[in-house]
C-alpha cells in the first residue's frame, strides 16, 4: 500500500507543478512503461509467437556481429537500430495509456465507473 500511495503523491505533485503538457506527458509514458513491464513481460513468455520472433532477432543479431562492416557502415547500422528502438518505445508507450483510457471508456459505457 505505501508504494500505491508513494505513486499517487508522486503524480499528484507532478500535476500541481508549473509543467507542460509535454512534461507531465513524458513521467505518465515513465509510470506506465513501470506499470506495464510486469504484465507485458508475463504475456510475452507465453506467446509462442514472440519467442519464435526473438529467437530470430537473435540469430540476425549475431549475424550482424559477425560481419565486417566498415565502421561508418556500422555506426549507420547502430544508429537506425537506435531511433528504431526509442521510435519502438514511444509507440509501446502511447498504445498502452490509449488501452487504458478505452478501457476507462469501456467501462463507462457499461456504467462500471464510480462516476
């Protein structure tokens, strides 16, 4: 319970900040990114589909060690893994608050809120 509580403290002095939009925004994609590690993690070690997917970017990973690229050829290589990745994140980020927001609105529509 303190760590619930410690949660709601925390974003309840984010809110009443001087932020912007863009701030409050980036620690809510930070909570959530929390949040949902545990579950998405559960759900992607019993989905048959994803393993057999990592397996493979394994494989291609260690392939790409394996090569002799040039070093600008690797550094355009890493560079476009790294915006893939933080493009990959922000995405991850967004669909999970806009679950939980179609949730709430689910939930609404059937009158299961305490509104």
């Amino acid at each position: 319970m303190q760590k619930k509580d410690q949660t709601t403290q925390e974003l309840f002095s984010i809110i009443t900040e001087t932020s912007t939009i863009q701030e409050i925004k980036d620690i809510l994609k930070l909570c959530m990114d929390s949040l949902k590690n545990n579950t998405l993690n559960l759900l992607l070690t019993q989905d048959n589909d994803y393993q057999i997917s990592l397996i493979e970017y394994r494989q291609a990973h260690k392939l790409y060690q394996n090569t002799d690229f040039t070093e600008p050829q690797r550094d355009i290589i890493e560079r476009l893994l790294a915006r893939k990745d933080e493009n990959e994140f922000e995405h991850i980020a967004n669909a999970y608050i806009a679950g939980l927001l179609d949730s709430y609105r689910i939930l609404k529509d059937f009158g299961l809120t305490l509104e």
